[in-house]
C-alpha cells in the first residue's frame, strides 16, 4: 500500500486560512489584497502558487527589481511581503526565532562578533544571523563551512522572502571578507555558490626538469640577465642578448634587441606557457614530450590554449582581452626562446586570426565611459577631490568629541580604517598608480619635508611599477600632514608599526594590506561620502580624461601621469579627446583666428 503524497498548500489555502482566522475585518482585506496582488503580479492563479517561501522568495523578489513594469514602487511591493509573510503564517509557520547577538551563549562569537562590529560601519543580517545560528545550535566558529552556511540559508529562507541566490552572495561575501578585515577570525573560506571551474594549469613539478630548467632560462633571458651563473650577491646584466624579431611581418631575418621585460610580463609569459603545455596534454600529448618552451610555442600549442579558454569562459566578461594577452605572451615568449621564430609563418598567421576574432576595442570602453560620465558634472570632481580632507576632518572632530568626554579608546578600528582609505584616494588623486604599486609603497619611499609648510615626496622604484619605468609624486604640505597624522595617529592601531614598513599594512604581521581589500573599501568609500561609484583602477582613466579636457594638447603630461610611452596603444584605452571637447578647441582656434582678421589692415588699406 503506497502512502499518499501530502498535498501543498497553496495561496488558495492561505485566502481560506485568512477567513477563518481570528483576525479584525480590516487586517482580513490587507490579507486578501496581498494574496490578490501576488497572483496578479506572478500571473498565475492562486491555486497554482505553493504556500512557501523558499519558492515565493526568489520570484517575488526578482519582481521587487522590476516593480516599474507593473506600475507600482518598491515600497508598494515591500509592504505586500510584509502582509504576505503575515498570511503565510497562517499555513507555514516559521520557524522558532534565534536569540538576539546580546544573548550569545559562547564566548568565540562574542570575542569575533565585538571584534567585527569595531570594524564594519554597520551589520550586515546574513552574517549577523550566521552567528545567531551557529551560537544557538553550539557550532564553533572554526567549524562553519559551506555545510553549515546551507543550512543557515535554509533557513533565512524559511523565515522571510527572500532571494536565496543574494542571501548566498552575501553570506559568502562577508563572511570571506570578515577573514581579509578581522584579526582571529576563522581563515577557512565560503565557496558556497561558486561554481567549481577545472584549474587552468598543471603543476609545475609534473613536466619535465627540462621543461622547468628552459622556463628558468626564459625568466633570465626576459629579464635581461646573461645566462650564465650568478656570482653570489651580484648580479651580472647582459642587455645586448640578440634574439630574432616576434613580428611575423617583419621576418626577413633582422636581429634586434629586445627590452628586458618586467617582472609582471614575465610571470604572464610563464603562465601562459603553463597553460599551453596543459592545454596540449588534455589534448592527448603526454608530458614526457614537452621537454622545452619550443614544443609549446607552436601553432598546435597557441589553438590547444586559446581553445581551453573559450571552453572554460565563453561568455565571462573581458574574455576578449584575456585572450589577446595570452596571444601576445607567447609571441614575446617565441622571440625570446626561438631562433626560426620569425619564420614559423603559421604560428603567425593563426595569430593574426585569432586577434582579429577577438578585436580589443579601441579607445576607452563603453562601461568605462558610462562611469566616466557622472564626472561630467564639475561639482562632482570638486566632491571626489575634497572628499579625504572631509572625511579625515570627521574622523578628527569624533576623535576629539571622545577625548573631551573621556571616552576609551579615543580612537576606533573603525575610525583608523577610514582614515586608512582617505589616504588611499588622496594619493591616487596625486599620481594615480595602480593598486598593486600603491599597496606595496613603504615608508622608505616617502621623502618627509625637513619643514612643516614644505612639500614632500614619494619615490616608487621600478619594481613596483607595471612598465618597469620610476615613478614619483610631489605631495603639497597639507598632504603630508594629513600622511604623518596616518603615520603617528591612526596606523598604530592597525599593525605593529615596529615590524611592519608598509603605507598600507596588512591586518596582522609584517606585509601589506591586500589590494582587493583596499581597493573594495576605497570604492566603499567614495561611493558612502562623495555618492560616486569608482573603482580604483578607474583613478587613471579619470585622470587622463580630466587632463585632456583641460588641454587636448596635453598627451605627454597625460602619458606621464599615468606612465605610458609616447604612442602607447594601451594609453587611448584610458583616455581620448572627447568629440565635444574636440569641438570646443576648434571653436576656440577659429575664434582667435577671426580675433586675428580683424586686427589687420585690409588690402586697400595696405595699397593706398
């Protein structure tokens, strides 16, 4: 005898339920209008819609996003899932209530829970309700995992409409970057919701000694050291090593001399390599034959490569420049390792076709100019450059609010960290380097003034510079006496400012602070107090673009800002003369040309 499938319960139930329900006459309309409303917006009947807010969730907040196609506001659908959630009650209980954060029976969260409010302006529900659960159901914090985090979504799922995919984003979210932000926190990370992708490369240790010894070999060549052995403590620099050209256009067997490259290309160069010779063993190569860089770089090794990327990401945004990088490392591998490399014509030839399948666009991208555009507005470039000396005058003003009450600690996390991110944007509104050189910047890089009222400076090595080229910044006197407030004031709280040398440290021990991090947060900011969304990469876009508006004369100070070579291809994309920019110069060069007309003598002027 089979057991008969429990029926669902359905709207059609909860309208019964709202009858029947000792509740007043007006709060039984609200009911059957918030029911009435959902079947009319989801277009289906109410017999048809299950009574459950796992799958209610998801589809009535996806309408919650597009509440304009129906002709009503957010708040119009906000107030119909509370009233909903109330009718739904009636046939799906929710669960029992978690105790409050105030109520938290084991000390781990307590300690990390205090510790993560001192550090995150505000509190964010998933986590907060991570904590609740684990606390409530006597799971340790070093035992949360993805196992864990399903069933707190579970059941957040049961208790409000929510969209489970954000509730996972979210939980996933903060919780990974609590571990990057809070000192103790549990270093195993969430994956919840990530798609498991195949890595994109063996390890290194299982090809050839060969293999490795001849990637070694590229990585000194590249670098412009000679080949030969070290002596200890010195380095020996060869940069007349003569290789063929990669240009296949131009093979008719010119030797030239290659510059060194840095120290990013050359790992994008090995990678690349990496991938390639993987690529050939899923292929069905078997690694005992990749015994040199030469058995990669071939027209077999460059389709086995561009191919396993199509097959990993088509469709990822950025797919189209992921691949011409990967092209363009293995040609710069090929000229450096290949004598005949010029004249292996169908490597070349399948080059040339594979970027013109994935054509960069050239100039500045449409995204890029769509976030570029709210800079239009000249208010909001005054409101971006005034915004670290707002925010670090607030930061200043509660600073000294809680000496004068006697309050301890004068100074919070909180407040060190956003002092820690105004900085950040004040020097990337100085000299707009990349995030990577910016986090990496010691304090033996700063040149302090020898007077208060005199600038100082910031010298950036070429190591820690993309285009392997110096860099340096001149930062006014009020720029550095907000850096020496980070410096004496704010940073100690953060790190040891003993073992630690870097601008921007790292949570605990001696490094810097990840650039994500810094990055994310930076952007958090502005987007908080200037009501601006950058990223911080788009720094140099915006720079470039606002010295080109201010003088489209101005490409080698524009190049020079950001540390481009005169007649970099990669400068346009940061940056060109907007047409109504180009317009406007014109208008001015034929005006000063009439200005000029009319102060000459006419003709028979002259002759009479």
């Amino acid at each position: 005898m089979t057991t008969p499938t429990p029926a669902v319960a359905t709207l059609a139930d909860v309208l019964a339920a709202i009858d029947t329900a000792d509740l007043s006459p007006i709060e039984k309309t609200h009911l059957r209008s918030a029911v009435s409303r959902t079947s009319t917006w989801l277009e289906r009947p109410v017999n048809a819609i299950p009574a459950d807010r796992r799958s209610l969730g998801p589809a009535l907040k996806a309408l919650q996003r597009r509440c304009a196609a129906h002709g009503v506001t957010p708040k119009s659908v906000s107030n119909v899932l509370g009233l909903l959630n109330r009718g739904l009650d009636l046939v799906d209980r929710r669960p029992s209530a978690l105790p409050p954060v105030s109520a938290l029976r084991m000390q781990e969260w307590r300690d990390l829970y205090a510790a993560w409010r001192a550090l995150v302006p505000k509190a964010y529900g998933p986590l907060t309700i991570l904590i609740r659960y684990c606390d409530a159901n006597d799971i340790a914090p070093g035992d949360v995992e993805d196992a864990v985090a399903e069933r707190v979504i579970d059941y957040m799922s049961q208790v409000r409409l929510r969209d489970r995919d954000t509730a996972v984003h979210h939980l996933r979210g903060y919780w990974n970057a609590a571990i990057d932000l809070v000192p103790g926190w549990p270093q195993r990370r969430l994956t919840i919701g990530l798609k498991v992708r195949p890595k994109a490369t063996l390890e290194l240790s299982a090809f050839p000694a060969s293999f490795r010894a001849d990637l070694d070999r590229f990585r000194r060549i590249a670098a412009g050291l000679s080949e030969a052995e070290e002596p200890a403590g010195r380095r020996r620099y060869d940069f007349s090593v003569v290789v063929a050209t990669a240009v296949a256009d131009n093979a008719r067997g010119v030797r030239q001399t290659l510059k060194p490259l840095s120290a990013e290309s050359i790992s994008g160069c090995i990678n690349a390599v990496v991938m390639a010779a993987t690529a050939l063993v899923a292929q069905g190569a078997t690694i005992a034959d990749i015994k040199g860089v030469a058995d990669v770089v071939t027209a077999r090794g460059l389709a086995a490569l561009v191919n396993s990327v199509l097959d990993r990401l088509e469709g990822r945004a950025k797919i189209t420049r992921h691949v011409n990088n990967l092209v363009g490392f293995l040609l710069m591998v090929g000229a450096r390792m290949r004598p005949d490399f010029a004249e292996d014509h169908e490597f070349h030839a399948l080059a040339r076709q594979i970027r013109a399948d994935f054509a960069v666009e050239e100039g500045m991208t449409l995204d890029n100019a769509k976030i570029l555009a709210q800079f239009d507005d000249s208010a909001a470039v005054r409101a971006l450059f005034e915004m670290p000396g707002t925010v670090i005058a607030r930061v200043e003003a509660t600073r000294a609010a809680r000496k004068r009450r006697g309050v301890d600690p004068e100074i919070t996390p909180r407040m060190a960290l956003q002092v820690m991110h105004a900085v950040a944007v004040m020097l990337l509104l100085s000299l707009p380097v990349r995030v990577g050189t910016l986090v990496r910047t010691e304090w033996s890089h700063v040149r302090l003034p020898k007077t208060r009222n005199a600038p100082g400076f910031i010298d950036w090595p070429a190591e820690l510079i993309k285009t392997g080229t110096e860099a340096s910044v001149e930062l006014q006197p009020r720029k550095m006496q907000i850096l020496r407030l980070w410096r004496d004031v704010y940073r100690p709280l953060l790190c040891d400012a003993q073992s630690n040398n870097f601008v921007f440290p790292a949570k605990s021990g001696p490094g810097h602070r990840n650039r994500s991090t810094l990055g994310n947060y930076l952007s958090a900011l502005v987007r908080k107090h200037a009501g601006l969304r950058i990223s911080s990469h788009k720094f140099r876009h915006l720079v470039r673009t606002l010295v080109l508006d201010a003088d489209p004369s101005a490409e080698a100070l524009a190049n020079a800002l950001l540390g481009h070579a005169p007649g970099s291809r990669a400068a346009h994309r940061y940056g060109t003369i907007r047409p109504t920019i180009a317009s406007r110069a014109l208008a001015g060069i034929l005006e000063r040309q009439a200005a000029a007309a009319k102060t000459r003598p006419s003709r028979s002027r002259r002759a009479s």
